[in-house]
C-alpha cells in the first residue's frame, strides 16, 4: 500500500529551545517496496516513522495510508495506532523474556481475540517463514541475538499487515551478525508484498536493502531514489557526501564539449557527466575513491589523465588507501593491493568522465 505524507510537521521544546524534528514534509513511499529513510542523527527518520504508526501525534500535515486518511489536522482524523493495520520492529528486539517464542509472536493475534486455531495456524506459517521452526516452546531470550530479531520480525508479520516499520532493527547486533540478517531481512522481505519502511543511519544498510532511498537532514527530506542513482549521480553535496567518501573539488564550469562538461579545477581541467551549468559558474566536482584509476608515471593518455604523487599510503585489509597530491588538491584513492606503489611515488591517475559527477556549489 501506497504511503502519501502531506505538509508534516512536528517540533518538540525540550529544556526551553524548539527543535523542528519535522518541517513541511511530503513524501509518497510507493506500495510494496523496501523505502529507507536515511540520515545522520538527529534528522527526523524516527519521528518521522512514529508519526506514521501513531506513536507520535504531529502538529499539522496529513497522512494516509493505501488511500486511507489516517491522521489530518485539517479534517480532524486521528485513527489510533492499533487500528492502522501496521507492523513494527525495533532497535531492541521489545521481546517478552517471560513469555516462550510462540507466545511472543502470537501476542497481537490474542489481543485480536483470534481464535485459538487460527493462532496455532498463524504462527506456525510466520514461524515457517522466518526459518524459526522447531524453537516455539523456548524461551524467547535463550535465543541469539538474530534469532530474536527473527522473532521480532515474526511478531511483526503474523497479524499480516498492510505496512511494516523498521526503526534501526540491526543496530544491536555484531558487524558480522548484522550482515548475515541484513541478508535474510531482504530475502523475507522480496517474498513478501509489503510496503516497508526502515530507518537507519546505516548507509551500507541503506544501500544494499532498499529500492528507494530518502535522504533526510535537519527535518527535511534531501532528496530520494534508487540506491545507485544516490550513490552515483545525487544532486545534493550532502547527499553525496553522506552515503559515502567522496572527494570534493571546487571547479569552475568552462563549458561543453562531446557530451561531456568541462571544469577548471585545481589539478587542471576536468571532463565530466554532462550537467547543466551556467559557464563561469562554481561547481563542486566529486569523485569516488574506488572511481581513481593510479598507475606508474606517465603510463596513461587521453582525457582526464593526470600527473600526482602519493604522499601517504595505508593498507586498510582488501586494497590501500592513497593520498595523491596533484597541484593544490589532494585526492584520496583506493588502489588494489596486488599493485606496487610506495609513498613518495609520482603516479599517473585516470579519471573516467562518466564517474566525474558535478554539483553546483
Ligand atoms: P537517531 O538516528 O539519533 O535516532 P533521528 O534521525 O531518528 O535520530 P529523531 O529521533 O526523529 O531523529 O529526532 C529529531 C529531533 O527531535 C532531534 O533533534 C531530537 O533531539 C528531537 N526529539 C526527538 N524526540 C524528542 C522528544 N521526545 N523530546 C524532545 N526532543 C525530541
């Protein structure tokens, strides 16, 4: 189901300033898709997500959900948040530790007053699906701390919902835990049709679990699309500057040629992904270390081929991480560890144009 957010605000006063944790946003998540809301702490993502279960009441806007107006100042609608057909899983498991695994899932089948079979029906089916068979009669806290998750996520599935909200679900586990349910997460996730919305501040997590990514920052949303359109070609330095390092160089616009913008920077002139920009204009040029090609002096030739010289090299696990120095700027590249460089070094790097994104200033 379709997620239409219109005009939303919200602030809150705490010790005497107000802080606007919302500011006029509008926002359509399409039905079924992985949609994250993604930014640094402190944006809105969660506010954002409470106001869309219920938990948070807004100051004004409009929210519906599949059609359905579900709160709206304007016309005076607050449906409370167990009348709103949603699920919802947390930064902690919110796991009962008294209650065994099948009591925990099927909890809001007995508030429901389902009867008695359908919830034996229920639960077993949700338990099928998140691979959690066979553990029911345990107690839902001698599980491991992705097991419980799964818990968390059968609790959230089984009353079958329209929608389903992630507030940071993986944050509590280990880096290589969280991978591994990262993984499982998206592939429950592809199986169901489902609207999901997931907050993180996580932007591997991001990018590897959603179709659509917005980008939030001081109550605002930035900008949103595809993980490859954010990562690759965002309009927005922030944007850019968040979902991953980049390098950023100031350039002036010099003009158009073969397809390709034009830029003067300070390692001399650059071609580019096309963008339109004023001649003479300021730009922010930005590249993507693992987008630097570094090879022996003199090497290569052609467009976008320059002259530097590593001034310090780290070896960070799977490929060394290089400071060039060309001219006035300095580059930070990733090069692959199978290929002899030394600090000190003059090199040669080449930059492809279509990996030359331009921002304006
Ligand atoms: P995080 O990733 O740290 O959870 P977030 O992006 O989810 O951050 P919110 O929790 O939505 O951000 O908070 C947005 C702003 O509103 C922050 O400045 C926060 O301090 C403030 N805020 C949130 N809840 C309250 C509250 N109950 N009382 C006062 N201020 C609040």
């Amino acid at each position: 189901m379709e997620i239409r957010i219109e005009g939303l605000c919200k602030h809150y006063v705490s010790e005497g300033k107000t802080v606007k944790a919302l500011d006029h946003v509008d926002l359509t998540i399409p039905a079924n898709e992985i949609f994250t809301l993604l930014g640094p702490s402190g944006c809105g993502k969660t506010t954002l997500l409470r106001c869309i279960v219920g938990l948070e009441t807004p100051d004004d806007g409009e929210i519906s959900i599949g059609g359905e107006v579900m709160w709206s100042r304007a016309k005076g609608i607050a449906i409370p948040p167990e009348k709103r057909g949603l699920g919802m899983v947390f930064q902690t498991y919110a796991i009962w530790p008294h209650m065994s695994v099948f009591d925990n899932i099927a909890y809001p089948l007995q508030i429901k007053g389902e009867r008695r079979e359908v919830i034996r029906e229920k639960v077993a089916r949700t338990l099928r699906f998140v691979q959690l068979e066979g553990v029911e009669k345990r107690s839902a806290t001698k599980l491991s701390g992705g097991q419980q998750q799964r818990v968390a996520l059968a609790r959230a599935l089984v009353a079958e919902p329209k929608v389903i909200l992630f507030d940071e679900p993986l944050s509590n586990l280990d880096a290589k835990l969280r991978e591994e349910t990262r993984k499982e997460l998206r592939s429950f996730m592809s199986k169901l049709n489902i609207t999901a919305v997931y907050v993180t501040h996580d932007r591997v997590e991001a990018l590897a679990l959603s179709d659509t990514i917005a980008v939030m920052r001081a109550g605002h949303i930035v900008e949103k699309g595809s993980p490859q359109k954010i990562y690759f070609n965002a309009d927005h330095r922030f944007v850019a500057d968040f979902i991953g390092r980049a390098n950023q160089i100031e350039a002036i616009v010099q003009g158009n040629e073969h397809g390709l913008t034009i830029v003067q920077t300070g390692m001399g002139l650059i071609h580019c992904q096309a963008r339109d920009l004023a001649v003479g204009s300021k730009a922010t040029l930005c590249i993507r270390p693992e987008f630097i090609r570094v090879t022996s002096k003199d090497r290569d030739e052609g467009q976008n081929i320059i002259q530097g010289k590593i001034e310090a090299l780290e070896f960070v696990g799977e490929v060394y991480e290089a400071d060039i120095r060309i001219g006035q700027e300095r580059l930070l590249a990733r090069i692959d560890p199978d290929v002899d460089m030394a600090q000190g070094e003059e090199v040669s790097i080449s930059l492809n144009p279509a990996h030359c994104l331009l921002l304006s200033a």
